[in-house]
C-alpha cells in the first residue's frame, strides 16, 4: 500500500533524527557504514521465468573485498558477501530467506502469522517490525541490520530511508515470475549456489508431475478463483500461482489465457471461471460471496461442479506466500488432485499434506460444490 506524502515526511524527519542518534552509539562500537547507493536505476521485469544460471549471476553481482555489488529494481547497493542481520518486509522475501536457510532477524509478523501459517514453526527468534503495509522504520534501525530486503513495488518511496538503516536491495514487482524474485533474494543473501539447487529441484518435480500426466497434460483446463469479502477474482497467467500452472505445462481456459494477473468477475460471469478443474480459496469465509455463487443455480451449469473436480486449496500459499516454498506447496497439490494422493509427500521436502486428510478434503469438497 503506498504511503502518502504527509506519512512519507513525518517518517523521513523521524528516521533521520534516529539515524543521527544511531551513529553515535554505533561510533563507540566501531564503524558500520550501511549507506547504500540511491541512484535509480530501475530494471525491467522478463518476460518468462528462468533457472538461476551462473552467467546470470555473474551479471548481477561484482565482488569486492568483502562486500559485493548488488544491481536491482533501485540501482547498485554494496551488500556484506555474507549477511548476518537481514530484515524481510514482506512475504515472499520471508519465505525465499527461510528456504536458503537465513531466519531474518526482522520481519511483519503481524501480518505473516495470518498470511503465511505455512512457516509458523520457523518464527522462532524474529522479532516482528509492524506490518506488511507499515513497517516501523524505529524497530528496524534497533535491530541493527545488514541487510533489508523488500519490493519497489510496496516500497519505493521508503528506500531512501531504508537506505540510510542498512544495505537494502529490492526486487521490481510482486507479479514477475517468481524465480526472478527468488533470484534477487539469493544474490542479495549470499546463497546463489543453494537457490541454483534448489531451483533445480523444483525443476526436476516439474518434470516427474508432467510425466505423471502423460497425455492428460494439454487436455484438461485448470482455473484459480479467490473469493474475497470486497471482491471475486479469476487468477490469471501472470499471477503468482499462475506461472507455477504455466511450469507444470497446464492450460488455462480460453477466458483466462491471458498475460495479466488478475480479472474480477461477477455472478452474472461465473462462466467465466469454469474449466475442467477449478481451485479456490476463500479469504475470510464469513464475509465473501461464496456462498451466493455455490447456491446459485449458476453455479451448477459449471463443468468442473458436474464432474466433482472443484477443490478448495490454502490461500496462504496460492495467493500469499510467493516465494519457493509455496510454489512447492501449490505443486504438491497439483500432485495430489490430479494424481493418488501419495506423490506429494514422495517428491516434496515441503510436502504438506497427509494423503489421508487430503482424500477426505477432496471428498468434502466434492460434496459441497453438489450443492
């Protein structure tokens, strides 16, 4: 959410009289340099997702001594080659950090509690920092960090002052394919080479879920819809869960074969999320209009309702996590839904689902969308 002028220079005033504060405690305890460049340099977003190579790397990262040179949406920003005290302030760089094995001292545990319950066992030792939208400049300085990481999406016109707590590198956009994203979050960490293993473990699942497919792959149609209490939205190609339906090679409906995010939909074009699977997630139940579309007689002519192949699905990873983890996740659910139930756990270090709950899931789900 961005902030407004008035909030901008209220903290702007704040964070530097902190700052000022800061380095005389800090010049007692030697020197920490932690400006970062503030010349914008912005970079495009690709076009399509691609493995972390070694000559990509190479391209984004100029070692020196100790510190590297780390190009990102902002510009250049000298980074420590191995980040100790690293602040997250939203939840794919949470969740990207936690899969290359670095527990951010700082993150928006207000928010992540409730839109990333996934990694709840590894909040140990963060200390919360406000929110995803309001992150307190104040609690980040006190921590003391090496490193800030965040998206110019959220936060461009805080860099400046998060530039002045600590090296802060940010990626363009929430909404580029996530393998960038987790790209720029590895460089900037120091973990280049378990970002490449990782990535090539997922990879390699890729590959095992479209052999386990065979020749249903091109023909069965996937659709994502979230229902949330001020709208209903069909997630489209460029979405996060999108791409991730895009790696696994399936096809989207002619309506949704488009390289957007997302569309919002009415009852009166409830046609438009059909397909032969539809996944959903519903965001705060009591209020959204689920409910009006499931008891519609709408709802009914769907093809996916009459096969019984609607399926609710977490929306903390679906639509939340954004980063490796729960691209992870959403594959171990396209391996349960489209196979026996048991691939997710065989192939999957973040295997989340016990095939007995998810066989009764599948048959709760299949009961309510009957209507």
């Amino acid at each position: 959410m961005p902030l407004n002028t008035f909030t901008v220079h209220t903290l702007s005033i704040c964070i530097t009289l902190i700052v000022l504060a800061a380095c005389g405690r800090q010049a007692a305890q030697g020197p920490d340099e932690t400006l970062a460049s503030t010349d914008v340099v912005p970079t495009a977003a690709a076009d399509t997702a691609e493995t972390v190579s070694e000559s990509d790397t190479e391209d984004l990262v100029e070692a020196t001594n100790d510190m590297r040179t780390i190009t990102h949406a902002m510009g250049m920003t000298e980074v420590s080659t191995n980040p100790q005290r690293v602040v997250v302030l939203d939840t794919g760089e949470l969740d990207n950090a936690l899969a290359l094995g670095i527990t951010p001292v700082g993150a928006p545990l207000t928010d992540v509690r409730e839109y990333q319950a996934y990694l709840s066992s590894d909040f140990e030792g963060i200390t919360d920092i406000g929110t995803i939208s309001e992150p307190d400049l104040e609690t980040i300085l006190e921590l003391q960090p090496d490193l800030i990481l965040g998206s110019q999406q959220r936060y461009e016109e805080m860099y400046d002052l998060l530039s002045k707590i600590a090296p802060t590198v940010f990626t363009e956009s929430l909404r580029v394919p996530w393998q960038e994203t987790f790209a720029v979050h590895a460089e900037a960490l120091g973990k280049t080479d378990e970002a490449q293993q990782i990535l090539a473990d997922y990879k390699e699942r890729i590959a095992e879920f479209q052999q386990m497919m065979g020749d249903q792959l091109g023909d069965r149609t996937v659709s994502v819809v979230r229902f949330r209490p001020d709208q209903v939205r069909i997630y489209l190609k460029s979405s996060f869960s999108g791409y991730i339906l895009q790696d696994a090679g399936l096809t989207r409906p002619s309506t949704q074969d488009i390289d957007e995010f997302a569309t919002e939909i009415s009852l009166e074009q409830i046609a438009d999320l059909d397909a032969d699977v539809i996944f959903f997630t519903s965001q705060s139940p009591e209020e959204n209009d689920l409910a009006i579309f499931r008891d519609s007689p709408l709802w009914q002519t769907l093809v996916a309702v009459q096969q019984e192949q609607v399926y609710e699905v977490d929306d903390n990873y679906w639509m939340s996590g954004l980063g490796v983890q729960a691209a992870n996740r959403i594959l171990d659910d396209l391996f349960v839904y489209f196979g026996d139930g048991q691939e997710a756990t065989e192939t999957s270090r973040y295997a989340n689902t016990d095939p007995t709950v998810v066989t009764l899931n599948m048959l709760l789900s299949s009961s309510f969308f009957r209507g």
